[in-house]
C-alpha cells in the first residue's frame, strides 16, 4: 500500500526512512482533511510557537539579564516557572474531559481560567 515503508535495511534506506514515513503521514493527513487544514495548522502552530514564542524569550532573556540583573540560572529557572502552564496543558484537557462541572466539560473551565488570568493581571497592576 502506498502508505506504508517497509523497515530500512540499507545505509540510504535508513536515512530517507523518517522522512518518507512523514510525508506519507501528511500526505495522509491531506487525503483525510484537505491540503488549506493542513496549511492553516502548520502556518498558525509555525508563527505562533515558532516565531512567536521565540520572540518572547529573546526580548524576556534581555529584559532580565540587562533591566532586572538577574543571574542565568535564575533566569532559566523563572523561565521554566512561566511556562509551567503550556507544559500542563494536557492534563488540563484530560481533566476536562473526565472531570464535568455541573454536567458542562469544557465552559466552566474556561471560565475558571478567565476568572483567575483576570485576578492574575490585576495583582500585577497593583
């Protein structure tokens, strides 16, 4: 089938071997849901994450190691500390999915979630 690599069994083979697994797995991917779904999700998660985050950290790693004076290791470690959130977030989505509030699953989550960025935000202002 045309979707499926036998295993590598030489020094070429092995090195195309991941990558011709990916292009089937997009190429898959595109039969399923369109070429423009696929396009969109790599564009956002590209510019988002990618360009996005980056940005981020490059103008946060200035800021603290110029205007605050903060040492790199507690630079990294305040680093680590404001991404703790993304890193969960899964297990955000697996509690919203097994755990509902008031037979809800997604909405009263997302506004905990408001609520307490909200109260966040405002301890930051004062």
């Amino acid at each position: 089938d045309r979707f499926t690599m036998s295993s590598p069994r030489r020094c070429h083979e092995y090195l195309l071997y991941y990558p011709c697994q990916f292009c089937m797995y997009i190429r898959r991917l595109s039969d399923a849901f369109g070429w423009k779904f696929i396009f969109i999700c790599c564009a956002t998660y590209g510019a988002n994450q990618g360009i996005g985050v980056e940005w981020g950290t490059f103008a946060m790693k200035y800021y603290f190691a110029d205007t605050l004076k903060v040492s790199p290791a507690r630079a990294a470690a305040l680093r680590g500390f404001v991404i703790l959130p993304w890193q969960i977030k899964a297990l955000y989505g697996m509690m919203q999915d097994m755990i509902p509030i008031m037979g809800w699953h997604r909405t009263p989550y997302i506004l905990i979630a408001g609520v307490v960025g909200m109260l966040s935000w405002g301890a930051l202002f004062l």
